[in-house]
C-alpha cells in the first residue's frame, strides 16, 4: 500500500500510529499466540494480565471509577449496538442529537421501525430544547461528543447534570474525543460511553471500548465462553465478563495499550493544544479563500480538530479526488455516515470535504494543504 503524502483523515482512524503500537500487535502474534484466560499457561496468564493492563490504562485516562467499568468491544459502532439495544426496552421513548452517527442513527432506527421505541431528534446544543423534548416515557438521552462533520463539541457535562436531575440514561460517542482531548467520565457523568481504539488512542482497528458505570445493568450483546463459569450454562453476571464473550483481540489490545501509553505520556492537554492550533490555521486560512465555505465553529476550543468544507462550483468528491491525484492529500469526503448533521448544516445530499488532523501533522502540511486548495480555488 503506497504512503500518503499529507493524511488529513484521521477522524476515520489515526495514522499513522507509535512505533510501539506496530512491534506490540507484532510480537502478540509472533511469541503470545494464545487466548487470553483461557488456559493455565504461562503465556495465556500473560496474555490475560496484558488485558487487564490495558483496561486499567484505559480506566485511568478516562476516568472510570474502576476497571471493570471498562469492556472492550470490536469498535465503537458496536459498543453503541450494546448500550442501545442492550438498554432500550419496548415502550421508552430516546432523545438523540441531530449530529448523531448512523452507529447511533441506524440502530435507534432500527428499534423504532419494529415498534420498541419512539424518538425525538433535537440540535444538541440548547440544553432547554434538550429539557422541552423530555416526556414521561423517556428513558435515554444520546449525545456525541464532538461531531465528525463539524467538529463541535457538544454540551455533554450539562446534559449529564440534566439526565441525574430527571432520572434519565445518558450515553455518549466519544470516538471522536478519547484520546484527542482531556476527557472526565467522572465530571460527563453518562451511563455509557463508547469510544475508537483505532483513532485518538492511536491503537490498531478492530478494537472499541465501552463504559458501563457501575449498577447500570445492559443485556449481554452475545453469550459464550469467557474463561469463568464454564461449568454453567448461564452466563457469568461479574463484569467484564457478562459482556466480553468469545476470545478478544488481542493483538489489538496489545497495540492500543501501546497507544494509550504514548497519549499519556506525552499527555492529553499537550496533544489537545496542537491539534487545536493545527485546526485552527487551517480553519483561518481556508475561510480567507475565495468560494470556499468552512463549517462548524469559529471558536477552536469548542471543536476537534475535524475542518468540513465545500467550495463553490465543484463537487466535494471531485475536489477530494483532485486534491489526492494532484496533490497527494487524503481527505473523506462525501456524508461521513452523519446525513442528519449534514441536513442540519445544509450541505445534504452532496456532503462536504473533511480534513481531519491527528498529533503527528504538521504546520507544514497545514501550509501546503491550504495552497493545494487555494490553487484549485483560483482555477474555477
């Protein structure tokens, strides 16, 4: 696979990662080769404190009370399959964001389609629209973190003071936050939370993580072999294993605890600050450029470093195609799999242009992005 020149595309997975994330899926695979847990060897019992290791990283970072509150899934769309259809039962009614995902957007979809659920869309960023759309039979309140269109980061601490207020679920996306910014699962206050192993925590795909507060009670996504009583054919309650059967990832697991050891030593506020800065150059500098429409807030401590735009005249998908061809800059374009976000910001059907930047970009790139842009601007 041929090496990109400029990646600005990390909103749908980091690149590139920490050397030690490659060596340590690498050497799993190479010298671990085993499940982990489930056998009484060396090299499973290794394997199994390796797990613990990195959902006790995982803890910290984010704020758990525990490690235990901590699964690891396939990827953040499934922990988001679990939460939502793990706590839904037929009759409640969900309140999400207009800039929800389809990991959110499909799954609720789905439950209100077969007559379990009804649902009320609202912006996300009024907490009193938040508040209004609450009835009696409202069980959950779904929020992303930041959007992967605008980059906006949503209201999430108040929302989940409102939701302890009213008694009410709380479940954020946080797979465009974890591991890009300071994040406090104790000060956001949710019931779930799901997050990317493959993005901010820089880790391998294949890996997402779910938060379970303690006392909050889901149905397992799936039932099998965890390792723990085996003799039953019930399935074990204890976290985490009532909601990790079947044998884990765990060379990505080995890659992600890699990568959120890189996060946290060179730590959350220092890689907030240059992404921050990164995004807020390319934001300015685009916004200066004839026909070009920049989205999202102007303010850079309110977004993720995730820059969405159009530019008059031309098609996103063949500006995107243009800027990779003739100037070797990946970007996404199209919905990004939020097409209620794009109706929001009115750039439905056709989508936008996203550069998305990550810690290992640079102000060079930024500089030759922005010239690349303004280059085929002045073509039209």
């Amino acid at each position: 696979m041929d090496k990109p020149g400029i990646y600005f595309d990390n909103a749908a997975t980091s690149w590139p990662k920490p050397e030690k994330v490659y060596t340590a899926a690498e050497k799993y695979l190479r010298y671990g080769g085993t499940n982990p847990g489930r056998s009484g060897h060396t090299r499973s019992l290794q394997a199994d404190r390796m797990v613990y290791d990195a959902r006790e990283k995982a803890a910290t970072i984010l704020g758990a009370a525990v490690p235990e509150e901590i699964i690891f899934t396939l990827n953040a769309t499934d922990s988001l399959n679990m939460a939502i259809k793990g706590l839904l039962e037929p009759g409640d009614h969900v309140i999400f964001t207009a800039f929800e995902h389809n990991s959110v957007l499909r799954p609720l979809g789905s439950l209100r389609r077969s007559g379990v659920i009804t649902s009320t869309m609202v912006r996300g960023e009024n907490l009193e629209e938040i508040a209004a759309a609450i009835r009696p039979e409202t069980r959950l309140i779904v929020c992303v973190h930041a959007s992967n269109v605008t980059g906006q980061i949503m209201p999430v601490e108040e929302i989940g003071q409102l939701t302890a207020e009213r008694g009410l679920y709380f479940l954020v996306d946080a797979a465009q936050t974890a591991g890009a910014m300071p994040l406090d699962l104790g000060a956001i206050k949710p019931h779930l939370a799901a997050f990317a192993g493959h993005k901010g925590f820089l880790g391998p795909p294949g890996v997402g993580l779910l938060y379970v507060r303690q006392g909050v009670r889901i149905k397992p996504w799936r039932e099998g072999g965890t390792g723990s009583r085996s003799e039953e054919d019930v399935h074990p309650e204890m976290m985490p294993d009532y909601l990790e059967a079947g044998t884990m990832n765990a060379p990505g697991l080995a890659g992600l605890y890699e990568g959120m050891c890189f996060i946290q030593e060179e730590g959350l506020t220092r890689i907030r600050e240059h992404e921050a800065k990164l995004a807020g150059l390319l934001r300015r500098g685009l916004r200066a450029i004839p026909r070009v429409q920049v989205f999202g807030p102007e303010d850079d401590q309110r977004s993720v470093a995730v820059v969405s735009f159009v530019m008059e005249g031309m098609d996103s998908g063949e500006l995107g195609y243009i800027l990779e061809q003739v100037y070797g800059i990946l970007s996404r374009t199209g919905l990004h799999c939020a097409p209620l976000a794009h109706r929001a910001i009115g750039t439905f059907p056709e989508g936008t242009v996203r550069f998305s930047l990550g810690y290992f970009n640079t102000e060079k790139e930024v500089e030759t992005v922005l010239h690349a842009v303004e280059e085929v601007a002045t073509r039209l």
